[in-house]
C-alpha cells in the first residue's frame, strides 16, 4: 500500500522566500527610516531578519495547517 504525505503546506519554499522578503523589508525600513526598534547596525539588521523570518514562518506555517 502507498503512502501519500502532504507535506505542501508544511514546508513551501514560496512561503520562506515571502517571510524572508516581508522580514528584510522591516527590518531596512526600519534601519534607514523609521527607527522605531533600534535597528542601528548591519548585525542587528541580519539578527532580526532571521529572528522576523523564523517567526513569521512558523506562524504561517500553523495557520495553514488548519
């Protein structure tokens, strides 16, 4: 017997590039105009983009679960 896994929903690639993209996007926003989350330098900006994208990942990822 065959085993069918739906695995679409649980990891998408079109997903992770979406988050990543939204993420990187607030976090320049804010780095360059906004200054609202004390994005000051390089490191930060790239701590909280992979911070922003595991997040949003993972919340969208639940979301579309159900």
């Amino acid at each position: 017997m065959e085993t069918v896994v739906d695995r679409g929903a649980l990891f998408s690639p079109a997903r992770f590039v979406l988050v990543l993209f939204a993420a990187f996007s607030v976090s320049v926003l804010d780095l360059y105009v906004v200054h609202l989350l004390g994005v000051e330098t390089i490191a930060e900006l790239l701590t909280r983009t992979v911070l922003y994208t595991v997040g949003l990942y993972v919340g969208l990822t639940i979301v579309a679960r159900r």
